[in-house]
C-alpha cells in the first residue's frame, strides 16, 4: 500500500487522522507518516498489520475477538479424535 492508497483509504472511510489512528490502535502521528510516506527523512512502510486492518474495517469487521477461530478449532479437534 502506497501513502497515497492509504489516505484514500483513510478518506473513503470518511475518518479524520485521529478517527483512523484510533480505529486501528495507532498515534495519530503514525497516520501521517504512513500518508507522508516517510517519518524524518526516512522512508516509513505500512505493516501487513496496518493493511489488514484497513481492509478489514472497509469490509464492516470492526473488532474480532477470536470465539470464530476457537469454534472451528473445536470442531476440527473433535473430527480427529473420532477418527
């Protein structure tokens, strides 16, 4: 993701700097850099994290707490042990 996908992200979404940061657990200075596309000179990359992230909150997941994961464990562990 280039800074400038990411601030159109950041505005198709319709966040502010700080919405954004706050939304994907960030500073809003990240946010700046990661649309600057470089903090003091140096070049700054977006994390796969930080893609993820955007990707999940432009498809409506706002949170993921895991309980889907456990289930399909679950499931999967219970297949196995009745083989």
């Amino acid at each position: 993701m280039e800074p400038s996908q990411f601030r159109a992200w950041r505005k198709s979404m319709g966040y502010k700097q700080k919405e954004a940061a706050e939304r994907l657990g960030l500073k809003k200075r990240m946010i700046q850099y990661y649309e600057k596309g470089d903090r003091d000179g140096k070049p700054v990359d977006i994390p796969k994290s930080v893609r993820l992230a955007c990707y999940a909150l432009s498809i409506g997941i706002a949170d993921f707490d895991g309980a889907k994961i456990t289930e399909t464990l679950s499931l999967a562990e219970q297949t196995i042990h009745k083989s």
